[in-house]
C-alpha cells in the first residue's frame, strides 16, 4: 500500500535523481535568482576522525524563506586533503530542509587525525567558496604544543568585525572557541561615546528587536553577511555555544529579563531562538534543540595534553537573585543552598569528564565571570558591589565549583560575557585553585580604551585579580606541557574597519599549583 509519506519520499528521490541524470546543460543551470551561498560555509566540533561542516541556502535572505521553495533540496559535498581538491577523501549529498531554514550540518567522518582538510558544497551549478578545518590529534596521542582562539560578545551596531579578520590571518588553529552572544537581540535607540555622550552607531540593525523565528532566521543572516565574520568560520572550525543574547539579555532557564512575561510565553522565544542558533552554528544533531533546549556541554581532547569542558551556564540556572540589580550589596538570595548555575546533570557529567585525568591540562570554557569581584568604584555604592548575573550571584553552587577545580591538576578557566579582559586567580579557602581568563567582545561595547573608569579600584579590592583591559579583540591561547599562555588580542577601534591589532599582555599559568603571572 503506498502511504502519504512514501509517496512524498519516492517523489523527493525521483525529483533528485531525475536532477543528477538530467542533461549536464540542465544540470549547469542555477537553481536560484541569485548566489544561494551568500552565508558562507563553517566547520566545527572537530573529532580526531572529522568535524561539522556547515551551510545554509539562502539567495535572498531577507525574503520570505530566504528566497527558495519550501521544499528539501539535495545539496552536494566533498572534503579533500588538499585546497585544490584533487585528493577527494569524503563527499556525499544531503537534504537542506525548509523546516531547518535550508541549513545543512555533515558530520564528516572517517577523516586522519590531527590535519588539515578543505570542505565545499554545491547545488545546482552554483558552488559555494571552500572552507578549512583541521581535525584533532588522536585520544591519547603524545602532543607537545596546542593552540586555539577565543572569542564572542559582537553586536552588529557597536561596531565593525575586525577581529574576525585577524582571527582568519592566525596560522593553523586548532579551533576556535565561541563563548556566545553571536547575535545581539535588539537595536541601540543611541549609542554612548567618550564622557557618556551620544554618538553615531557604527552600522544598523534592521530589526529593532527579535522576538519570532523568521525574525531570528534574517538577523542572523545580517551577521553572517558580515565578511570578516565569513572570514574567521571558512579557515578555522568553531566550538560555538551561547550565553543571553541568542535569546533575551540576562535569561536563565524560562525567565525572562522583563518579570511581567510568563514562562509559559517566554519558553516560545525560547524555542524559537535556540532553533535559529542551531541552523546557523555548525554544531552536530545531537544538539538539535528539544522543546527549546539544546545539550551544549560537551568535552574535546587535544591528544594528551589538554582537554576542553565546553559549559551551558544558562538553560538550567535558577532565577538571579536579588532582582538581578547590578552593584548590590549581596542580598540573602545569593546564598540560597538549592540555587543552580549549571543545573545538577550537568554537574554530574562535568565530574565525570573531570574524573578522567587523561590529559595534562584541563580547560573549562563557560561563559559568565567564576571570580566573585566586588566591583564597588563609585562612591554612591555600597561598600562591597557585585554582577550578580555571574557566578558571584550564587554562593553555594560557587563554591561547588572550587571545591571541584582544587581536585584537578592544571585548570584554567575560559570565559567571556564581561566586554573587558580580566585575569585572575580563583580562590577557595583562601587558597587558589585555577586561573581564569576573560576574553574581551569583537565589537560590543564600542572602540574602548585601556582601562575603564574604575580599574585602579576594582584591582586595589580584589587581590585575587592581576590583570584588567577595556579594549575590544578576542584570545589566543597557547598551551605547552609545562605552560599555558593566554595572549589578549586588541585593536584601538572598531568604529572604523582599520582598526590595528597589538598583543596588549599575556596571562602566563605554569603547570603545578595554580599560578598567574601577567607577561
């Protein structure tokens, strides 16, 4: 009996099939009125036998369905070991599907561990430019050196995406992580310069804000048109996770920033936000959102050398405390004994992963400040001031997580959400456990200087903390077996796209008991 659905599936085949017999002047056709390639290629979650490569058909990405039917369309790949591509060592076809927005995600496999690969797509006669990623040394491989980027935080309007350019000039990283705020929700109705006076915006979002999943689908579009942006995804596989602008400033869980949106509602932004990241990030299937929540922990090894716990501080945080007033004293909710920050499974699989012990080094890359930094810089605060939208708003599962990092040999924490670089030592009992390393924006908060009002204050009240900058850029991390190296990337401006990158210092961790130096 021939049911709806196989004749659905047996027309599909037909129709794709009937396309790769047809005559080659047919087949040399394009499809689309325009390139369907316009957000380029991406690669990432690199294994030691692959990785994701990643595509999305969008000709028109601003028009309804970014201008292609809404039909499932056979979309064509190879990955070679060679930029020429005459070693194919993998290709294959997949369906772009209009209920995933036309993006493609292949999980490459059964590649050679620890080199480069370059990765295209075709559809019709239109062939997309050729991305490149390497794939990671083998587990339990003797590695000597380990190198990756760092990066986040890039509101469209607050200025340009230089770093992205620099990034794609790095030689051969290994990856690059991206610790979230890929998008930014909503338009500047100003934007602030020196002296908090009003000045122009660097470029405009078309949206004011995004609330809907076509609204999410166009305002990622807008980013990723963004060639600097296309630069950094096509040379180097991402490790992408998100923080609170893929969805609403400061959300956790199904709390809205605004307490007058029910869960129940917000859950549907949610939804629709997390379903709009995985089309766009070049992530595997299993993070495939499920009624709005997507698994983004997840753990990389570099051979045995380094290990890379990639953290979800968001989906499973309990509601900020305290109102989530910045620059309060801390008030009773902070030290709520049931509060979450990572939520108690994951907890359970970062023990696990920790537990392993595989590798000389272990990174935990997260998203919100771990150092509790009393921030009190002005005289109208309180006398101790904290983000209680960091770690600093949740004592109890805090100090979980240093209790948990005093067991590990060689933790260095990675982290972002600040807009400013930081470095420091994380303490429990007085006693330092880890390093952390904040990585600054690529572009939101605007040109900056080097060291915001306050910095002088903010590093008398916490000893713990060696090291701050208020300029835009991203991390390189370089990590050996007797040491690892955190260099600040930053440019003098991104208000303009001639922004000029220096190294403005180094957080230096050697192995043993944790330390930090600022070279």
């Amino acid at each position: 009996m021939l049911t709806r659905r196989k004749l659905i599936q047996s027309t599909a085949a037909g129709i794709a099939a009937s396309t790769l017999a047809a005559p080659a002047i047919l087949r040399a056709q394009s499809w689309f009125r325009d390139y369907p390639f316009k957000l380029g290629v991406a690669a990432g979650d690199p294994a030691a036998d692959g990785f994701v490569i990643w595509t999305r058909i969008a000709p028109e990405p601003f028009e309804r369905h970014s201008g292609v039917s809404t039909s499932a369309l056979p979309v064509h790949w190879e990955v070679a070991e060679d930029s020429g591509f005459r070693t194919v060592a993998a290709k294959g076809e997949t369906l772009a599907r209009p209920e995933l927005g036309h993006s493609v995600h292949v999980e490459v496999e059964g590649l050679k561990p620890d080199r480069p690969y370059w990765y295209r797509f075709y559809i019709g006669s239109d062939r997309s430019l050729a991305g490149r990623a390497r794939t990671l040394p083998a587990a339990g491989a003797s590695i000597e050196k380990l190198k990756f980027g760092v990066c986040g935080c890039q509101h469209y309007e607050s200025g340009y995406f230089t770093a992205f350019r620099e990034i794609a000039k790095q030689d051969d990283l290994a990856f690059v992580y991206h610790y979230g705020d890929f998008i930014y929700e909503y338009a500047y109705d100003y934007q602030y310069g020196p002296e908090r006076l009003p000045v122009p915006k660097t470029r405009e979002h078309r949206l004011r804000e995004v609330y809907s999943l076509d609204d999410y689908r166009q305002h990622y579009a807008q980013y990723l048109l963004d060639l600097d942006l296309q630069a950094a995804r096509s040379v180097h596989a991402f490790v992408p996770t998100f923080d609170d602008h893929e969805i609403q400033n400061n959300w956790v869980q199904n709390f809205s920033q605004d307490d007058s949106v029910p869960a129940e509602v917000f859950a549907l932004r949610r939804q629709a936000a997390m379903q709009a990241w995985y089309e766009n990030m070049p992530v595997r299937r299993s993070m495939l959102p499920n009624a709005g929540v997507i698994s983004a922990n997840r753990r990389l090894t570099f051979g045995n050398l380094a290990a890379i716990n990639v953290l979800d501080t968001r989906s499973f945080r309990s509601d900020q405390p305290c109102d989530d007033r910045w620059g309060i004293t801390p008030c009773e909710g902070v030290f709520d004994k049931d509060a979450q920050v990572l939520g108690k499974a994951q907890e359970r699989w970062l023990d696990d992963s920790l537990k392993r012990g595989d590798t000389r080094w272990t990174g935990i890359a997260q998203q919100v400040m771990m150092m509790p930094l009393n921030r009190s810089v002005y005289d109208d605060q309180p006398e101790l001031a904290y983000n209680l939208d960091s770690w600093a708003g949740y004592d109890v599962p805090r100090r979980r997580m240093m209790n948990r990092l005093a067991k590990v040999s060689n933790a260095v924490v990675l982290t972002g959400d600040e807009h400013q670089n930081y470095a420091g030592l994380l303490m429990s009992d007085d006693k330092p456990v880890a390093a952390e390393c904040v990585i600054t924006s690529v572009s939101s908060g605007g040109d900056g200087q080097d060291q915001r009002s306050g910095s002088d204050r903010v590093l008398a009240n916490n000893p713990q903390l060696q090291f701050i900058n208020d300029q835009r850029g991203f991390g390189l991390c370089e990590v050996t077996r007797d040491e690892w190296r955190t260099d600040f990337m930053v440019l003098d401006k991104v208000s303009t796209r001639d922004g000029i990158l220096t190294k403005r210092a180094s957080a230096v961790i050697g192995a043993g008991p944790a330390n930090l130096t600022i070279a």
